[in-house]
C-alpha cells in the first residue's frame, strides 16, 4: 500500500536526485514486524540501482533472521542529514522511505553481486578491490562464509525539509 505525502511540497521527485541519495547513503533503517512488536535495525548498505534493491550484510543468524523468516515485508528508510541550524530550530534533511521485501540470497553469484555493490558503497574503487581479494570473495567457498541480505524495492517516496 502506497501512501501520498501530506507535504507534496516537499516531494522529491526527480529520479536523479533519489538514485543520488540511495547511492550516497551508508546506512539504512529496516523496520520489520515481529508479530504485534515493531523491531527496527540499523545496517550498513549499498544500493543496486540494477536491481532495484538494498543489500546488507548480516549475522548467519538471529532476530532480524527470524522475523524475516515468518514474514519477508518490510520497511528501510535512508536519510541525509544535512546538518542542524543552530539558532533557528530547523535541520534540513533529504530522506528516502522504501517498501518491499527481504530474503537472505542463497546463491554465490549473487551473494558476489550483493557484496560488490554494498562494499562499492563503502569503499573507494581500489580499496573494494583490495578488500575483495583479501577476502577471497571471487571465491564459491570463501564467499559461503558470507550472508547476505537483500531488500527488493516495490515502492518509494522521498522528501525534503527543514
């Protein structure tokens, strides 16, 4: 279920401006529910403009696993935080709210993929790849020690404000 903004106003629409913003983010916060309890989790990202999805890597287990497990929807959002304005009450933002689903991949081209967009983020070109042959993560076998979770986007708003 998509929502409209109540301050269309402050709507981002421009799909430059959004990719910007996703590309640029070093986080995001995915909201899952976990029965009648809300549980919110705060991971690093990287954004596959391609897939339309978020990747993160996680935990072989635990809670967010567990939710995921009983039920995949969810919500992320990522915020740029322009800074606060000391003396007139006011911080401007730029934010991207995203629904969709979650799934933990299972298979090593794409736990290969996952991890070169979320460590492309991350890093600068040649750091990534030197992190990625460090890690042996061309690798089937070293990446199985790996995983990673992916959250493919069904829709999206963005704002801005002060």
């Amino acid at each position: 279920m998509t929502h409209e903004l109540r301050r269309q106003d402050r709507e981002i629409t421009d799909p430059a401006e959004i990719d910007r913003l996703l590309t640029g983010a070093r986080y995001a916060t995915i909201a899952l529910a976990d029965g009648d309890s809300p549980y919110v989790v705060t991971l690093s990202c990287g954004y596959d403009r391609v897939g339309s999805r978020l990747c993160f890597h996680v935990a072989p287990a635990g809670r967010k696993l567990d939710i995921i497990a009983r039920n995949a929807h969810g919500c992320a959002t990522v915020i740029e935080d322009c800074g606060y304005k000391h003396g007139q009450c006011a911080h401007p933002f730029r934010s991207v709210v995203l629904a969709g689903s979650l799934r933990v991949i299972d298979n090593p081209a794409e736990t290969r993929d996952a991890m070169r967009v979320l460590i492309g983020q991350l890093e600068s070109a040649q750091d990534a790849e030197t992190i990625f042959e460090r890690n042996s993560l061309d690798d089937d076998a070293a990446l199985a020690r790996f995983r990673m979770l992916v959250f493919d986007i069904e829709s999206m708003t963005a704002k801005e404000g002060e």
